[in-house]
C-alpha cells in the first residue's frame, strides 16, 4: 500500500532591508539622466536611444509591486554601482545561499515540532544556484547536523518549489524517505539589471522551506497531498545565459543576456493559458471543481497576471482572500512565491478545506499541488 504524503510545515525568512519603489526610480533615473547627458550627442545624431525614466505609479501599475527586501541595498541604490554587493565568503564558512535555507529551514522545523534528526532529505529548490558543487543542498544538511540522509539541488527556475514538493511527495510514497524539506533559498536580486527600466523593479531576495512528511508523523496542521501536476514546454521568452562556459567565450561575458531578460507581453500572453488550463485539468483528474477550492496560493510575479489565472479558474472576479498577493510587499521572488502566500494566509483554513498552490515562469515551467487541510 502506498503512502501519502503530507505538507505539515513552511518556513520563511526575510531580509531586514527593503527598497521601496521611491528609492528604486531615484535611483534609477539619477543613473538614467546622466547617461543621458553622457551620450546626449549620439541620442542627438539618433545613434542610441535615450535611457527612459522610470516612476513608483509606472511600477505598482505594470506589475503590483510597492516594495522588496533585499539583503544588499546600499549598492543596489548607489547609481554607480547598481547591484548587490556579497562579499565572497571563505570555504570554511557556510555559503550565503546555505545561509538562508537554513534559517528557514529551521523556521519550518520549529513550526512542525521537528528536530533535523527527524529529517531524511534536504532538496534546495531555487532559480539561481550559488554554485556548481558541492551541492549547496548537502551544505545545508551538514549545517542542520543531519548526520544521515541525503541532498541535491535542482533548478526549475520560478517553479522550482512545487518540483521540489512534487519529488519530495515521490519520495515519502516511494518509502526512499519519511521526511523532506525542500529550501527555497532566492537571492533574486543578484541576476537582475537594475539599469534596465523595464525590469529593474521586479526581483526581490528572501527564503522559504517547506516539511514533506510520511502521514504517519502529521500533526494537527497539517496538509494532506493529493496530487501534483507538473509541465514544461520551452521557451526563450524568460532567460539567463549566467554559466560557467560563458569564460569559454570571453567577449560575450559583458553582455546583458547574462542577467534577466524577458519579452513580458509574450510571456503574458502564453502563460497565463497556459497555467489556467493546467489546474483546472489537474483539478478534473482529482474528481475537483475549481468552486470546492478556499484558496489559490499563486506564484507572485506579476498582479494582472495572478488576477487573470484566478478568473479564468475560477469563472470569476476574485478576492485577496481567495488568490493572496504577497508580491506588493516582496516583489518576485522567484519559486519562494507562492510559499510565502502559503505561508502569510493558511490559518484560518479547517478540516477538509481545499487549497492549490501554484507555481510558473521560465522554461516554461509551471507546477500545481492540491492540498487538503486534516
């Protein structure tokens, strides 16, 4: 007989620092304005194109977004730096990407109870890894002081949490473990253009976890899995070409497409289908109607994009309280989105309330896990 898993804990922990969309656009157009004037005479001849400015109405209205925390803001802000600053950390001290999976790591385990050696497995699920080897996953199972078990890292871009739960469930059904946590630990910031008007506001930095367990250890609040669905269909659409070749072809490495870049209209227009379609299909083959779910927990990147899924789901205009945003006051943060909306308003759910959490971005990749509350 199978074995069903169960979601019975998320954690989260969030930087002490935010920028707000204010500081953002003074930012932005005080580097904006002077490249300008750098370059008026060519912008004159209509050589290059003048730098557009940005503005706080321009940003809450193309995207939702008010806020973000980051875990660098000073040079973030700093007009002749505009990106995080990490200082490169000695081999012998945790990495920061280890860092802050364990702190939320720890944030799960203490809300379900659990100690590190009750876990089996440690899967780190995020867009950015902070390396190649060794796996940034078993740098967090040895900073729990998980003596046994097992970690690996695995990169799905923004759906990478729900894979994570998705192969976390595989493993409890499959008896390979009786207790998961998947670390979504996402510093954002760090691939992102903040010289880029049309893009500069999206990203934010932060980490999530996420305790998959065999039903047997479920406590009170708990979740039971029912399903998952998972697909992918690429594109180039959304795309970072960040990698370890790109020192194999030095003159490329100053090129833009090494951060975020994205045709968001395309992205718009294909997605949210795409996604719409994927639950309610997920939904049919649980023998659910999209009226029994209480709740959709949505990746957190963009607020028309969120209300139009909801609506097409759901055959109607939607609440806060049915489809939570959390991307006004974090910004994107990747696959930790729709975690953290799990996370911040879950609650008040009671027995045999049905909820969906739900992730999407680049590949296309997108992943649906219903859960219901025990």
């Amino acid at each position: 007989m199978n074995k069903r898993a169960v979601l019975s804990a998320t954690g989260l922990w969030t930087p002490s620092q935010s920028i707000s969309n204010d500081e953002l656009v003074t930012s932005y157009n005080t580097w904006a304005e002077a490249w300008n004037k750098e370059h008026a005479g060519e912008i004159e001849k209509g050589e290059v194109e003048p730098k557009p400015l940005s503005s706080a109405p321009f940003i809450e209205k193309a995207s939702g977004i008010k806020s973000r925390y980051v875990i660098s803001k000073e040079s973030i802000l700093d007009p002749a730096i505009m990106a995080p600053r990490i200082a490169e950390r000695p081999n012998e001290e945790i990495s920061i990407l280890a860092e802050i999976a364990v702190n939320a790591a720890r944030d799960a385990l203490k809300t379900a109870g659990r100690e590190a050696k009750d876990v089996d497995a440690v899967l780190v699920a995020c867009s950015n890894l902070q390396r190649g080897y060794p796996a940034i996953s078993v740098e967090v199972q040895d900073a729990l002081g998980m003596d046994n078990g097992f970690g690996y890292d695995m990169n799905v871009a923004c759906s990478s949490a729900t894979f994570g739960l998705s192969t976390a469930q595989s493993m409890i059904v499959s008896g390979q473990a009786k207790s998961v946590l998947v670390c979504n630990p996402e510093i954002c910031s760090g691939h992102l253009n903040f010289r880029d008007r049309d893009s500069h506001f999206i990203f934010g930095d932060v980490a999530t976890a996420i305790l998959v367990e065999e039903e047997s250890r479920a406590n009170g609040a708990a979740y039971d899995i029912l399903g998952t669905k998972l697909k992918t269909r690429f594109s180039n659409n959304i795309r970072n070409n960040f990698g370890f070749l790109n020192r194999a072809a030095p003159e490329g490495i100053g090129k833009e497409d090494k951060l975020f870049v994205q045709e968001g209209r395309k992205v718009f227009r294909e997605v949210v289908p795409l996604v719409a379609n994927m639950i309610v299909e997920h939904l049919a083959e649980l023998d659910l109607a999209p009226a029994q779910l209480k709740r959709l927990w949505l990746h957190q990147a963009n607020l028309s994009m969120n209300h139009f899924i909801a609506k097409k789901v759901m055959g109607h205009e939607v609440s806060e309280e049915d489809a939570p945003v959390i991307l006004d006051e974090y910004a994107n943060t990747s696959s930790a989105g729709s975690i953290i909306a799990f996370h911040k308003h879950h609650e008040d759910f009671t027995r045999g309330d049905l909820g969906l959490i739900c992730s999407f971005g680049a590949g296309y990749s997108a992943g649906t896990v219903v859960v219901r509350k025990r």
